[in-house]
C-alpha cells in the first residue's frame, strides 16, 4: 500500500476538471438537500454558527455532512489514493488510468484553425436559415390549404 497520487502528473488536466465540475454536482446537491431538511429543529436552543450567525440545525449537518462525504470521494477517485479497501482502491486506480487516457486521446486530436471554425460556423448558420425558410414555407402552405378547405 502506497500513500501519494496515484501516477502523479499524468492526466493533471482531466482530472481537475473531473473533480471540478464533480465539486459542483455535491455542493448543488448539498444545497437541494438542504432545501429539503430547512424546517428541522436546531440541534439544541440557541445553536448557531459563531461567525455567520447562523442557526445550527440537523439540515445543515446533514448538508454540511454530505457535502464531505462526496468531497473524499471525489478526492480519492480524482488522485488514486489507497485506502486499504481493494475494491475502493482498484476501482479509484481506475478512474485515474481512465482520466489519464482520456486527456491522452484529446492530445491527439486535429483541432481546426481559426479559419476553418469560423468558415465551418458559416456554412452552419446559412443551412440553419436555409431550413427555416424552407419549413416557414411548407408550413405556410399546409395552413393556408387548411384554412381553405375549412380545417383550421
């Protein structure tokens, strides 16, 4: 058992946006569960948080409580830590090797120059007003039949 990042500085990018964006799912999902539990009782009279002014009650530890929870396991499948648990570990090394492989194939994508977005980007938005007025048409046509023949 080692201690330490797993693969240290391979696949540094995808796995801080991984953690990122896996940050923000448990701080929404922290809050919405919070929203849930706002009407429970305090955990004693008077609780509060000392420098917010907050009252303390169970829906904000249970919050605050997930909150951590997810916040490790994002720590330990974004770096590789071991555990001491085979399956936590094998399925956080993993992850790692998937992030790693990942960031390895987007380093080996053609990415297309400016002109070849911006003239692509073009091509996009004249088809995009060509269709409009094509179905602008059709539909203009198949409500006027209608209207004339008594439908609409």
């Amino acid at each position: 058992m080692s201690v330490g990042i797993y693969k240290k500085g391979m696949g540094v990018y995808s796995r801080s946006a991984v953690a990122g964006l896996f940050g923000l799912a448990s701080l929404f999902a922290s809050y919405s569960l919070y929203g849930v539990l706002v009407n429970l009782p305090a955990l004693f009279v008077g609780a509060k948080i000392p420098l917010l002014g907050v009252d303390l009650t169970w829906g904000l530890v249970c919050s605050f409580v997930l909150f951590l929870v997810c916040g490790c396991l994002i720590f330990l499948f974004t770096t590789g830590f071991e555990v001491g648990l085979g399956w936590l570990d094998g399925k956080s090394k993993r992850a790692v090797e998937f992030f790693i492989d990942t960031q390895g194939e987007l380093q080996k994508v053609s990415w297309p120059t400016k002109n070849e977005l911006v003239g692509s980007t073009v091509v996009v938005i004249v088809f995009l007003l060509l269709m409009s007025l094509y179905i602008f048409g059709v539909d203009w046509v198949v409500s006027t039949a209608m209207e004339s023949i008594g439908l609409l």
